[in-house]
C-alpha cells in the first residue's frame, strides 16, 4: 500500500514547522537518500531525505506552507505496482515511524515567523497540544486568554511561553493587597505612541521570538546573582604566544578563549558540585564538563556545546570551537550540537566591552561573562605598583543549583586556572 511521509520533528521540542520548498515534484521516482524538502525550525532549515524508494504519488502540503504540525502526512509514496487511484484519505494521526520519517540535514536558510490566528474551540473545547496544556497547567495560565498560532489555531508550546512571559505578575508586600506588575504594552500601544515618527517595522522570525520568550523567562523564574572578579592575563598571553609558535606548523592558532574554555572545563571539575543544572524538582549533577559558547549570528545566537572539554587539548578545543561557529553563523548545526551543557561562557571582550551581566540559558546553572583584557595599573604581592593585563569576568549564578559559597569557589577555581594557565596541561 502507498506509504505516507510525515512531517518529522528535527528536534525533541519541535511541534510544527515550515515546509518551505519541494525538491522534487508528483511522478518522480526517488532512491533512499534522495532530497525531498526543506523544512524551516525557528533555528535553521533541514533538508529532508528519502527513506525509502518509489515514486512521489501525491504531495499533500504545498511548498511554503506555515505551522505543519510534527507527523502530519506531507506526501505519499507509491511502490512498484501502485497507482494514484491507490491513494486514500491520509490519516488523521499518524504516527511517526522509520519507514515514513527521513533524515536530516541542516542548510542555512532563515525561519519566517507562524502568523497567529484566533484559538479553534468547539463549545468549551479548546484546542492545544499535551505540551502546551502541561505547561499552562505547571505555571496556572488560562488557555482562554491565548490565541494559537498553530494549525487552525491551535495552541502550541511558545504561545505559552509567550504568555507566561508578558502575563502581569502579583506579589503580597506587608499583607497588603497584591499589586500588579506592570504589562508590556502590545503593538499596537507601542505603535500609538510613536504615530507621526518614521520607523520600519521589522517582523520577528521564528528564532527572534523563541529568544525573546525563553529569556524573558529566564530573567523572571531564574533567580539570579552575580559574583564578579579581575583576572590578571599576562602568563597566559606570553604562554599562549609561546604554544602558537610550536603550533604553526600544524596551523593551530589558540586564541585567549580556547584557554578559558578549558579553565572553565577544569573548574567544573574540581569543583564538581556546581558542575549542575536545574530540572524543575530536582538538580541534575554532571559528570562531565560540558562546555556551551555563545555565537553571534544574523539576527540571534546559537550557544554550540563542546562535550567532554575537560579532557580534551587546548588545540583540539579550538578546531573544534572554529568549527561549531563557522556552521552555527551558517545554520547548519544539528539540534544535538546545541543543546544541553551545563555551563555556558558569554564572551563580549573581543567586541571591546569591558564587563556585562550574561542571562542564564536555562537550565544551565551559571554562564560566564568575558570582558575585554585591558592594561591597567595594580599593585603586586610586594605592594610594588606595576601595569598588567586584566580581564573582568562576571559569573552569573542561578541560586537553585549553585549558592554563593560554591559560586564563590568555582569563580576562583576559573581565576587560578587563568593565572596559573601552565598547570591546566598538567
């Protein structure tokens, strides 16, 4: 019988997508590992293969089309001795399988945003996905006050993440009566007050909307503080100049963040109760020192992670880190070489920004903030007065996992590793 092919989820929190273009049309015949689609996330565009062999009988969802839903038929194939007329209604839930699924692999295109719609509901029935209902449930939002901006209205995961993120909050203040917290205005309020001004208005793409959700989030479930300290780098840089002359010939080139990542990496270890993240009613302890860097690209960020840093060479971090960002600004990173870690490192020092308050990526326990390394004057062991080059970091803990004790120590762990930069080939 004729085989559907679904629409797959390229990541484990995927619920809809975009089938942005078919690369193949109805009657041809494909081989296993053939091209079909592109399919647009709110982070990158996957190119969809065959999994199987046959002939495209019929395409179900045009190219270009919103909001698919994960495991909605897009097509169907016919096997040898099939025909259209062999083709039926697909199914309304289908359910993923190997034979139907594909696949993937990521391509750099841009995500255009879902265009939101009024719920669907039918009598008191309102219409969302298990995720979204679980967490409206978890944080007490009413389904009633959202509008769905997935297939025919119906509420997915980010409307409820954009709701609990802009929902007015109440706190109780010497038994008084709640007070609400300030809303956001909407657009439309905004646009109001600035009728007569020349502007252009810029739609939010899918990624654009998915940062400004999560970290609007994190700002206000995380609770956050912050520990702060200089790093003195001038070992670090005449050791780094050092290793780079034995490395030319390999055409390695450290640069001063390889080193922080492995003093990161190293800290962790050695102080393995804050090598942690928080996972809702718990505290997930890490073995090992998983490593997220922040990448600027057009229109958002990536955070790549670097699994295992903590044992692997400073050389061999920084092939693999120039490599992350390359395909990051590209968009090609597959979903599993982003997400998780544990730690996460904010580098600003190279855009010459002296010191910043990173936000925690949740659920990531802390995230390290880099300044740039500056000549300055300071005063030695001797209380002599000399010049040095100093770096102000700022640690930005999530007061869950870690407590200001423990941020203290694995602040101090990443200064002596800095400092002492020999020691962490040791």
């Amino acid at each position: 019988m004729p085989t559907e092919i679904l629409m797959p989820a390229l990541s484990p929190t995927m619920e809809e997508g975009t089938l942005a273009k078919w690369l193949v049309n109805e009657g041809d015949t494909v081989q296993s590992g053939d091209l079909l689609a592109e399919i647009e996330t709110d982070k990158a565009t996957m190119e969809f293969e065959a999994v199987d062999e046959g002939v495209i009988g019929k395409i179900m969802i045009p190219s270009g089309t919103e909001n698919v839903a994960v495991n909605t038929v897009i097509a169907v194939l016919l096997e040898d001795g099939e025909s259209a007329s062999d083709i039926t209604a697909p199914s309304k839930s289908a359910a993923p399988s190997p034979q139907t699924n594909a696949a993937i692999e990521t391509a750099p295109i841009a995500a255009p945003q879902p265009t939101a719609v009024a719920p669907a509901k039918t009598g008191n029935r309102i219409f969302a996905t298990p995720l979204a209902r679980r967490i409206a449930a978890d944080k007490g939002v009413d389904l009633t006050q959202i509008t769905g901006s997935g297939p025919r209205g119906r509420i997915i995961k980010v409307d409820v993440e954009s709701a609990t993120a802009s929902a007015p909050a109440s706190v109780a203040v010497s038994g008084a009566a709640p007070v609400a917290l300030a809303q956001t205005p909407d657009a439309a309020t905004v646009a109001r007050m600035y009728e007569g001004r020349e502007y252009d208005e810029i739609a939010l793409d899918g990624m654009r909307k998915i940062i400004a959700a999560r970290l609007t989030e994190a700002k206000q479930t995380v609770p956050h503080f912050y520990l702060r300290r200089d790093i003195q780098l001038d070992a670090l840089l005449a050791f780094r100049s050092q290793l780079n002359k034995q490395l030319a010939h390999r055409d390695v080139k450290l640069s001063v963040n390889d080193f922080i990542i492995k003093a990161c990496a190293l800290a962790l270890q050695q102080v393995p109760d804050a090598n942690a993240v928080w996972a809702g009613d718990r505290v997930l302890k890490m073995k090992a020192s998983d490593v997220a860097v922040a990448v600027a690209i057009e229109g958002g960020l990536f955070t790549p992670v670097l699994q295992d840093s903590e044992i692997k060479t400073l050389s061999s971090l920084s092939t693999e880190m120039k490599d992350l960002a390359t395909r990051a600004r590209n968009r090609k990173l597959a979903p599993h070489e982003y997400q998780g870690g544990s730690f996460a490192i904010s580098n600003l020092g190279m855009m010459g920004i002296d010191n910043f308050d990173a936000v925690i990526n949740p659920p990531h326990g802390a995230i390290l903030a880099v300044g740039a390394g500056k000549k300055k004057p300071v005063v030695d062991d001797n209380g002599d007065l000399s010049v040095a080059t100093v770096m102000s970091v700022t640690l930005s803990v999530d007061h869950r996992v870690i407590d200001g004790a423990l941020g203290a120590e694995l602040l101090n762990a990443i200064v002596q590793n800095l400092e002492n930069p020999m020691a962490m080939l040791a």
